[in-house]
C-alpha cells in the first residue's frame, strides 16, 4: 500500500499556453483545455460587456 494515494494528491492545475504542442495530450487532456478556453473566452466576453457599458457611460455623462 503506498504511503499517499492518488487521491490526496494535489491535483496539477490545467494550463495551457497558446501555440502548445498538443500531440503529448489526451483526449480527455484536450477536453478538459477546450472547457478551460471557453470559460477564459466567457470571462473576457462578460468583462468586454462591462468595459463597453462604462465607455457608453462616461461618453454620455461628456456627451462625446
């Protein structure tokens, strides 16, 4: 029996680099670096709404 499981083990956080050699990865791998990317690219769609919003403000409040 090994002294530490798998299970309590940290688990490594996914990363991914643009441009990264994928052909080392699993399918799995890939999967779980498309749901990653597409978390990432709501992050920066909701942030670019909120930026816009305070542009749209800031241009009526100077009347631009």
């Amino acid at each position: 029996m090994p002294a530490i499981d798998d299970d309590d083990r940290p688990k490594k956080k996914i990363a991914h680099e643009i441009g990264q050699d994928l052909t080392l990865l699993s399918v799995k791998e890939l999967d779980e670096r498309v749901v990653l990317l597409k978390e990432e690219i709501a992050r920066l769609e909701a942030d670019k709404v909120k930026k816009q919003a305070q542009r749209s403000a800031a241009d009526q409040f100077f009347k631009r």
